[in-house]
C-alpha cells in the first residue's frame, strides 16, 4: 500500500501506526532522490531529517503551531507532506517551487530562509509576538549544528535563556554544513556525542529522587549541585544550560519512535529547550552517505551510480582559476593568506588549505568575523584573501565597511557566485553587490570579462596597499587563452574591445562584456557601428573615458549583470552629470528592482535581455540613425 499518496494533509499521518511511518519515509526518501537527480538540488541534509520531520508532524499542530527551518537545506521532507507533493516535480524550476522554505508559497513555511544562522531568532520574535497576543502555539526551530556556528544563532541563544520564552530549538547534527565542521563549538559536540551516558544518568537520578517517599520532590528540587557534576563529569562542559536552555540529548535523530516519544515530552514542557539530535546525512542512499559534501548541493546525477550528468568540459570554472592562481602567487609571496566561512570546497580553497594549513583558516558560518578576522591579519602585515559567495558577503557589510575600508587595509575580497546563480533563486543570486559596495570610500572593486583578466585582476589586488572586490560569476569560464606571465591591470583605466566611427557605444562590465562584444559584431553586419568597452572597474572607474565618450557618442549604453538601482550604470550616469558630459540618450540595462526568481541561469538572463539579444534589440530600438 502506498503510503504518501494518501496524505493530503499533514494532519493525516497523525492516525498512522508507526510501521506506517516508517513506511512513508522510505517513500518520501525516494521521492527526494527521484526528483534532485533530475533537478539537482541539497539532498544530503533533507535525506538526514525524514524521520525527523514525521516525527515532528505527527506530535505538533502546523500550521498552528510554526516551524523555522534554518537556511532550508533540509526542507523538503516538510514540503513534500505539506500540500507540495504533486508539485514536488518542479522543484527549483523557473515557476515551480522553491528550494527553500518561502512564506508566500505556503501557510506551513512561517518564515523564508537561505542564509544561515537565522531561525533561533526569528522563532524568538514569534514567541514574544505569540506571548503578547496571549495565544499559546508551540515556536520549533530547527538548526544544524553547521549554522548554529554563526553569530547570530548564538546572539539568539542569549537572549532565549534570558527571556525564558516558551520555545523549542532543534539541533540537527550531522557533523557537517557545506564542508565538515570546524571550531571549538564543533569540538564541544564531539564531546557530547561521544558521553551520551549523560543523558540517561541524569533522567535516571531524578526519576529516582522524584520517587522516593515524602522527601522526594524537595531532594530534587534541590539536587542542582549533583545534577551539574555529573555533567561536567561526563559531558565536560554545559554550555546550553548555563545560557538558560533546558537541553536534551543526544538523540538518535533516524530513529523515528524515539523521536516521537522525546518530542511528546518536550511537547508538554514551559520555557525554552534545546533538543539535540544526531542525523545521518544522506540517509537512506548509499552514495550521497559515503560522500555527503558532494551530495549537499548537486546538478543532475545517475541514481544507481550517484555520478553527475552534467557535461563535461575541458574549460575550467572561474573558482578553478582563483584556486589555481591563488596557489602560485602564496608560493612566491609569503605574507598571502586565505579566510573563508565554512566554504573551503564551493570557492576553490581547499588546495591552499591543504598546501599551506597555516596559513588558510576557515572560521565557519561566520561571514562577520571572516572579515574583521582579515582586517586583523591585514593590521599585521599580512596580505588576506577573503573567499565568500556574493550573497553571502552581504551579512558582513559592516565589517567591510567600517574594520576594512575605514582603516585601508589591504585585503582582498574574491566574490564567487556573483550575477544570477541560478536554481537557488533569490536568497542566493548575488546581484547587489556592485550596489551595496561602490558606495564606500578608499575601495577597489573589479570585475573580469574572462578568466584571464580574474588572474590579472588577483594579482594587482596583491600588490595594492588598499581594500579590493574582486566579483565573478558560478560555473564555466570563457575557455580563452591563459598568458604565460601575468601582468597588473592599470588601476580604474577601462579596456577599449571595439573602436568604431558610430556614435554608439556599449559600455559593458564584467559577464556582460562578451555578450556586448557579440551583440556589435552582429549589428555590423545591419550596418549599425557600435564600439565596446570593458569597463573591468566599478570603482574607480575610467572617468576621462566615460566623460569623452559622453561628448563624442550619441548613444551610450551600458550593461551589467547586477541590479540597476545604484549599480554599475548608476555609476557610469554619475561620472557624466559630474562632467556635463550627458549624451542625448543614454540606457541602463542590467537587472530590475525586484527579486529576481529561481530558474536557469540562462533562463534567467534571457529573460531580463541579459544576451547578446537583448543588447541588439536595445540598440535597434534607440540606435540614432
């Protein structure tokens, strides 16, 4: 009998027998693996917490009661039982459903993630809010272990044992986040791990004194003292406890009886607890178990052999040319170190760290402290490179604002998955980037229109005694050319691709610069003289370039993969009202001010005239015959 077809609801399996159960969650674990090898996806972390996810849903009240998913790697277990399984087909997809969990996608998703780091929090406002309107829902988060490294899980944790609001937090641990994890608190739950005694002990003594005739509940009461040794005893530390949590653990997080009788108990209990359960990421298929950072986030693979099927190209990625070209410049200059936030494999570190381990750290989910961490190795001499995702980097702004740019320390900030991103969609797209960091003072921001220029780029970053951005986009460079030697790039002096007569220019940034490049080869042969300009800096840009074209062109375009609202073209506009240098028709194309979807990238492109089509089509439209 098929279970999953029969839960319309997630009500539904509350009237399951727990052979039932089990049943339903090998079918939602083929389900999730079906449908992410044909659409790629986070596999790993959602196989882990199957049981996990039942298990909640059979003992709480969603949607009543609510549920936070911390960056929603591990959500599709719960969007599958939650009304989404027909349309579990088009996960990721350009109009399907999210790979993350989305408010406005369904009354279950009580609050949108895809950064880490962030549920405890926003579980707490809900708590507050629940408290004030004199209601009494249950507020559940669930938290990896991973995530519960960032900063503002702990500011969180804080401030719950100190409020005592009635909340459960949910500590799913797999060992892992992206890559394995690291720091003292990672070392803290080895230890728990490894004295699951404790537990047991402590239940046990207080059953116990609890049963002993007459004096038993006052002995309880106040057995703290014996409580609290044998805890240090066993678990060497009680870090949750001590911030005012009630913790409860470890427990086995794929043994879904266990599970169920654990949070029925928590069910009924006041103030604020902190369950913590152990998972097994890539639970249930063999090949994502053995590998599971492979299988955290992967394109379209072969179930029966867990290998990809995406094309293979002999061109390498734009992280292969950093990790490579940051690798020969350590070996020459000492004083080049590497940071990064719990991201060593996604931006191409993980050669340095194992060439050079002391000098590469790794800090966790911690993009705030990666920053001010390289602005101290900066202070003393050395010559940091800070790798982060694009959209990740927006968490540590004012780090780079005021430990990195107000003191002009040289550091070096090497934005992957910058522009559209793709499947993710919008809490990964790294599109603001151009906007939200050319506004600060004394900064170096660069862009390469291929893999030869990143290079260049690194290493006039190298030598600059100042903050640099370097940004770049996810997957397959260009396939041009390496030179033999690499040369500085002038700083703020715009490359001419294409010099023409016409009075129309394309003035293009970064990924757009091919497509630019494209688009004039095209409309020449239409007769329409275009000339092009790789601008390669957003700041400082090549302002007696841009002032001479606005005087000479009649038409200036420009293009970026980065939203219009205080970008790249914002900038370029500047430049020319500075120096009444404004043409009689100048363009902005680059992305609108909204949030762009999932889909494709080249979806995605097309769809906002991001090609050398729409380019053309521009051009055609307002080209000055």
């Amino acid at each position: 009998m098929d279970i999953l077809n029969n839960i319309k609801q997630p009500d539904d399996l509350k009237l399951l027998l727990q052979n039932q159960l089990l049943q339903l969650a090998e079918e939602i674990r083929k389900l999730i693996i079906d449908v992410a090898a044909e659409n790629g996806g986070h596999l790993a972390s959602s196989l882990g917490v199957v049981e996990l996810t039942i298990a909640l849903y059979k003992v709480f009240d969603f949607p009543t009661d609510k549920i936070i998913w911390d960056v929603g790697h591990q959500a599709y277990a719960h969007k599958i039982l939650t009304g989404r399984r027909d349309k579990f087909h088009t996960l990721r997809k350009k109009g399907g459903i999210t790979g993350f969990p989305k408010i406005t996608e369904s009354k279950y998703d009580a609050f949108g993630t895809g950064h880490a780091s962030t549920s405890i929090s926003a579980a707490l406002g809900m708590a507050c809010a629940r408290d004030i309107d004199r209601q009494t829902y249950k507020v559940v988060a669930v938290i990896g272990d991973g995530a519960l490294t960032g900063g503002e899980a702990f500011e969180a944790l804080n401030n719950a044992g100190a409020l005592k609001k009635d909340i459960v937090i949910i500590l799913n641990d797999n060992e892992m986040s992206i890559s394995k994890n690291v720091g003292a608190l990672s070392r803290y739950l080895d230890k728990i791990r490894s004295a699951p005694e404790y537990t047991k002990v402590k239940k046990d003594v207080g059953t116990l004194l609890q049963h002993l005739p007459k004096v038993g509940d006052r002995v309880y009461k106040t057995a703290s003292l014996l409580k609290d040794s044998i805890k240090n005893v066993l678990v060497a530390g009680n870090l949750f406890e001590e911030m005012g949590l009630s913790y409860i653990g470890p427990v086995d997080g794929n043994d879904m009886p266990k599970l169920i009788e654990v949070l029925q108990g928590i069910n009924n209990m006041q103030g604020p607890v902190l369950l913590h359960v152990i998972t097994k990421k890539g639970k249930g298929y063999m090949p994502a178990e053995k590998k599971p950072d492979k299988f955290h986030g992967i394109g379209r693979f072969d179930i029966q052999t867990g290998e990809s099927l995406g094309k293979i190209s002999n061109i390498p990625t734009y992280t292969q040319i950093f990790s490579e070209m940051l690798l020969k410049m350590a070996e020459v200059d000492k004083d080049i170190v590497a940071v990064t936030a719990a991201m060593p494999g996604g931006t191409g570190l993980t050669p340095f760290s194992q060439k050079y381990p002391e000098r590469f750290f790794d800090v966790g989910i911690a993009e705030e402290h990666a920053l001010t961490m390289a602005a101290g190795l900066a202070a003393a001499g050395k010559k940091p490179f800070v790798a982060l995702y694009s959209t990740f980097a927006q968490r540590g702004y004012d780090q780079i604002l005021h430990d990195i740019c107000l003191q002009n320390l040289p550091v070096t900030i090497c934005l992957d998955r910058a522009g559209i991103v793709g499947e993710d969609g919008p809490t990964h797209h790294g599109v603001f980037d151009y906007s939200f960091l050319r506004n600060i003072p004394g900064i170096l921001m660069m862009a390469p229109k291929d893999e030869n220029e990143l290079r260049r780029m690194m290493y006039t970053a190298a030598g600059c005694k100042s903050p640099a951005v370097i940004r770049y986009p996810r997957g397959q460079a260009c396939g041009v050319n390496l030179d033999a030697g690499v040369q500085t790039v002038d700083i703020g002096k715009a490359e001419i691709i294409t010099e023409s007569a016409g009075d129309t220019v394309i003035i293009a940034v970064g990924t757009m610069v091919h497509p630019a490049r494209k688009a004039a080869q095209r409309l020449s042969d239409e007769g329409i003289a275009c000339s092009v300009v790789n601008a390669r800096f957003i700041k400082p840009m090549d302002e007696n370039m841009f002032a001479e074209l606005g005087r000479t062109k009649r038409f200036i375009l420009t293009v970026e993969e980065n939203v219009l609202a205080g970008g790249f073209g914002s900038a370029v506009l500047e430049i020319l009202s500075r120096n009444d240098a404004m043409p009689p028709k100048i363009k902005c194309m680059g992305l609108p001010d909204q949030f762009i979807c999932q889909g494709a990238r080249s979806e995605l492109l097309q769809e906002n005239n991001l090609t050398a089509e729409g380019i053309i089509s521009v051009i055609r439209e307002n080209s000055i015959k």
